[in-house]
C-alpha cells in the first residue's frame, strides 16, 4: 500500500512506535496524556487541545489520509501538545502506552457495523472497556460518543456493569454535554436530525 508522505513535526513516525516510547521527550515535557482514538480529520482533538493547555493529546487513527490531515490542523493552528500517530488501537496501545498512564480516553462516532452479524467488530465493548482500565489512571474519565442510537443505548447499558467505571452523568447517557466540542460528524449528524449519545464515565 503506497501512503501519503506525512513530513509533520506533529507526526510520531512508526520506528518510534515500535518499543516503548518515551512520551515526555517526544512531547517535551511531562503533562497528563490523553488519547483520542479514532482522531479522523482532526478537528476534535484540536479544539480539546485548545481548551485543554495543560495536557498532552495522541491522536490515535487508524488511516493515513486522516493522520495527515489531522497534522496539517495542528500545524496551522500552531498546537505543540497534540501528536499524530497511525496505528491500530490496541496493538498500539500494548506497544506504546505504559500501564496505568492515560488521564483521559475519548472515542467519538466510531464505526457502528450496523449489520447484526457484523456487530461483535464494534470496538466498544466489555472486554474492551477491561482492556481500557489498564492504561487509565485512576479517576480517568472516559469519553464515548455515537450517533447510531442502538451503539450509544448498548454502550450506555454495557458501561452500567463495568466495575471498574462509575458514572460522571445523571443519567446514562445525554444528547447534549456542555464543555465537550462537537466534531464536524457530529454536527453532520445532527444537522440531519440525529442525536448523538454522550456518554461519560470515570475510573474509580
């Protein structure tokens, strides 16, 4: 597969990410990190960067086209606590993320597999969100959003029997969260009236 050159300051190269980095040298200094997975184009993780100056954003995705237009965002905007990396999440994050070390994992309109034979590929689940609570810190928050109402509705059930997670929201899940920025698929979404479920919950 031929990829795009992505030639970025923002960019984390794959020999980097072949051991265990040493994220406070590639970021230049020991803020909290955070992990979106699933960054797309970027425009999330720029405007969390923005509002969140004392942490330090991967984003995570999966494609190149979106790594590079994710790193052309930042670049432009001039953000330096955000880092671009191309991988598959979970291997990336058995390679690369030291246990116990995450403030913050953000998941936003993930691939629904809406066919019911297709639905064991959807990433948030139970065993995932056990593998997750490995790599958070305790009193992480977890951020998912979708706007595949039977995604958000069995995320939202799931998460209530997920012992090492309490819930942040009154409720399990909310259309509207104030403070959290909306991606240009969500505003897609809902300019076509959907809704999209928020759902928040932290690790005790």
């Amino acid at each position: 597969m031929n990829l795009i050159p992505i030639n970025s300051p923002s960019f984390v190269e794959p020999e980097l990410l072949t051991s265990m980095p040493d994220w406070g040298r590639i970021f230049g200094n020991d803020k909290p990190l955070a992990l979106e997975i699933g960054s797309g184009m970027g425009d999330f993780v720029a405007q969390m960067a923005v509002l969140h100056p004392d942490r330090n954003f991967i984003a995570l995705d999966y494609y190149n086209k979106g790594c590079l237009r994710t790193c052309k965002r930042i670049d432009t905007m001039g953000l330096d606590n955000v880092r671009v990396v191309r991988d598959e999440a979970r291997s990336f994050m058995v390679r690369c993320i030291p246990q116990g070390s995450l403030c913050a994992t953000i998941i936003n309109c993930p691939d629904p597999w809406p066919k019911m034979r297709h639905r064991k590929r959807r990433l948030v689940n139970a065993d995932f969100m056990q593998f997750l609570s490995g790599y958070l810190q305790q009193s992480a928050d977890f951020h998912f959003a979708t706007d595949f109402d039977d995604y958000g509705l069995d995320v939202a059930h799931m998460m209530g029997g997920v012992p090492a997670f309490t819930n942040v929201l009154p409720e399990p899940y909310q259309h509207e969260l104030q403070g959290y920025p909306l991606s240009k698929y969500m505003l897609k979404f809902m300019a076509e009236g959907k809704k999209i479920y928020f759902i928040h919950y932290r690790k005790v």
